[in-house]
C-alpha cells in the first residue's frame, strides 16, 4: 500500500498536510481520484500553485480535459529536487558539475543567471540541454516563475511525511486514523495561539518579525544610492555562516523598485517578501518595511489556514466500499509462538523433521527484521540532526 499526501505551506514557510489518500499503487488513477477529491473537498481556490514532481503519469491528469489544475484555475510547477533526480536517472554516469548547473539554472531568482547557466549547460553536453528544454522554464525555474511559488522550490519530503513517522508500524486502517488526530491536534494549536496573538495585536508571524529583526541586528553594511524614477541602488557586505566554510563575508548588489515592490535581484517579486536591497531602501527612507510584505506572511491568514473544521470519521463499518475508496483492513496479525529454552517453537507437537527445518528458517526471519526496524530508529535520529537546515526567504 502506498500514502500519498498533500501539502501546503502555511504563513511561516511551514508544510503541514492538507489531504492523504491510501492506495494500493501509483497510477494514472490514483493520481486522477486524489487530485479530483481535492478540488472537490479541500479547496476549490483559483490561482493555486501546484508544485509535484514531474512525473508523467501526474502530468497526464492535469493535462486532461476539465482538470481544474490548469491556467487559469492552478499553475503547475515542478520541485527542483524532483526535476534533479530525474536528471540523474536519465543520465546515469552524470556530470556533478552539470547536476550543479542544473540545480542552479532552478534556483537563481535572476533570468541573466538563468541564460548564463543554461549557456553552460548546452556547451558541456547539447542532450542535457535538449532534455531540459523540454520542460518550460516557468515550471522549473525561479527566475521565470512570476511570483506563484513564493520561492519555494522544492518539496520537503521529510516535513510532509514527518507527521506519519510513528505509524510505520501500525495496521493501515488505524495508521490513517492516527493521522487524522495528529492532524486535527496541531490544526486546533494553531489555530488557538494565532489567535492569541492576533488578540494582543500582531499583524505578522513571529517569523517574519524575526526576520526583519535579523537586518537590524546583523552586521549588514548597506550603501543606498538615489537613482532616477524612485529607484534605488543598493549593494550590501554581510557576514554569513556558511556550512563548512565558518563565517564569510557576503556581498551583494540590487536596484530597487519601490512603488514595484520589484529588485534586479529578483527575490522581492518572487517571494513577495522584502529582499536584503529592499529593506536597505526602506531603512535609509525611514519607512515601514511591512507594508512591501505579501498578506499571505500575515496572522490572519495563518489563523484562517488552521480555520478548517474536521468532521468526525464514522465507524470502520460504517465505510463506503463501492465508491471508488480502497477498502482498509488492519493485516491479520497472528498470535506469537511461545519461546521455549531461548528458541521459537509451534503451538502444536511438531513430529514432521521437515516442519522443523521450516520453522529455523523462520526464526531467521524475525531477527533480519528486528534488524530492519533497529536501522528505522536510527535513521530517525539522524533526521533529527539534519533538522537544522539554513533558512532561505
Ligand atoms: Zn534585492
């Protein structure tokens, strides 16, 4: 059986599960029901932005006739981890350099950056350029991207399937139980501390607070420039932590737009979230920076997101079999044998020597499994570690 889950982001850059569906395979179908159930239960919003990976079979769905995941009713782009590892399996033997390119030509918020990597790519190897200019640039790349994403560029895997991380071991038809309270749970503690600080009178998350907090604390060398037309030229020397590199300095450079809530760095429009350039613009006008800031980065839009209601799931038995929705039984789990002088052995006599050999090989299973299980905890652990990525805005 397979979960598949949707996600969304909430106003602190936060995933947290909108939808999850159980399936016994990933198929045009499948995809087709989840999809279709969404829009007819979850959100019926126009102007959505649908990040998947690219694959065909999800790509055929929402390319079909009446799919309401297309312009103008959704805009459809690729995650850029996803667009990657395809890379990887079409061209097996890859250039890491040629990974990074691509990576790159995704992520850079500036079209010059784009052209200039996509350049690269076509002088090292014309089939890896051929095969990338078959996706349409505003799918995979930032810098073509007019601001629908908000800058997310990948789906993180780990965030979306965090919330279902105790239940591997649970039977299915309570697996999907268990996630349905975890999920009403962190909704209702949302939910409940958003509107405590809405009622103290909080406009933006913490989040965001903290993040323009940073730009006055941190040692960020800003020198603003007056240009024509209400621009602004702005280059920035910050000091960074840097994984592996300790603390570097940083130099940046960008010409602001104001009225436009545009920069030539391209992150202001894209994140619609006031860019290094921006917030130089807004210090040395002594102006209030949040009023460039997107309302989707507001309190009342995070306390709305965990507004949702959750109807109680009726009884087991009370399931509808013959609507499509793949019947979810918990796995017959038989009762285990009784340990005898440190040994496995049957609830019945054996006699039979072939029975005998059968039941060792048996046993040999259950400790590869333990081990398995051994290898899941830890993994565990170490997720917790990796926990302490670099925020991007
Ligand atoms: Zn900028």
């Amino acid at each position: 059986m397979k979960l598949m889950i949707a996600s969304a982001i909430d106003a602190t850059n936060q995933f947290f599960p909108l939808a999850f569906a159980v399936t016994k395979e990933v198929s045009v179908d499948s995809w087709r029901w989840f999809l279709t159930r969404i829009r007819e239960k979850v959100t019926q919003r126009q102007g959505i932005c649908l990040i998947s990976s690219p694959d065909p079979d999800i790509l055929a769905v929402i390319n079909e006739p009446g799919s309401q995941w297309k312009e103008p009713w959704a805009y459809h782009r690729f995650c850029l981890d996803h667009l990657c590892s395809k890379f990887c399996s079409v061209f097996p033997g890859f250039d890491y350099n040629l990974h990074y390119l691509v990576s790159e030509a995704g992520s850079s918020s500036q079209k010059e950056e784009f052209d200039s990597n996509m350049k690269e790519i076509k002088e090292k190897n014309p089939e890896v350029w051929k095969w990338l200019d078959q996706f349409p640039p505003h799918q995979w790349a930032l810098a073509h991207d007019d601001g629908r994403r908000y800058g997310i560029m990948k789906i993180d895997t780990e965030a979306l399937f965090a919330v279902c991380k105790r239940f591997r071991k649970v039977a299915m038809a309570g697996g999907v139980m268990l996630l349905f309270g975890k999920l009403r749970d962190a909704f209702d503690v949302s939910f409940s501390s958003s509107r405590g600080s809405l009622n103290r009178g909080d406009v933006y998350t913490e989040h965001v607070m903290e993040k323009l907090e940073e730009f006055d604390t941190d040692s960020v060398t800003c020198v603003v420039t007056p240009l024509e037309r209400d621009a602004f030229e702005v280059s920035t020397v910050s000091k960074k932590k840097k994984r592996y590199m300790g603390v570097v300095e940083v130099s940046t450079r960008g010409i602001v737009q104001l009225n436009d809530s545009t920069c030539t760095c391209g992150k202001f429009q894209r994140k619609k979230f006031t860019c290094l350039h921006a917030l130089g613009v807004c210090d040395k006008l002594n102006v209030n920076p949040l009023q460039y800031v997107d309302d989707f980065y507001t309190l009342e839009r995070y306390h709305k997101t965990y507004a949702a209601t959750f109807s109680p799931v009726p009884k087991l038995s009370a399931w509808l079999e013959a609507c499509g929705v793949p019947t979810l039984l918990p796995p017959v789990i038989e009762p285990p044998p009784p340990k005898v002088s440190g040994k496995f052995r049957r609830w019945k006599e054996i006699e039979d020597d072939h029975l005998e050999e059968d039941e060792e090989e048996e046993d040999g299973d259950d400790d590869d499994n333990d081990e398995e299980d051994d290898d899941d905890e830890e993994d565990e652990e170490d997720d917790d570690v990796d926990d302490d990525e670099e925020d991007e805005w």
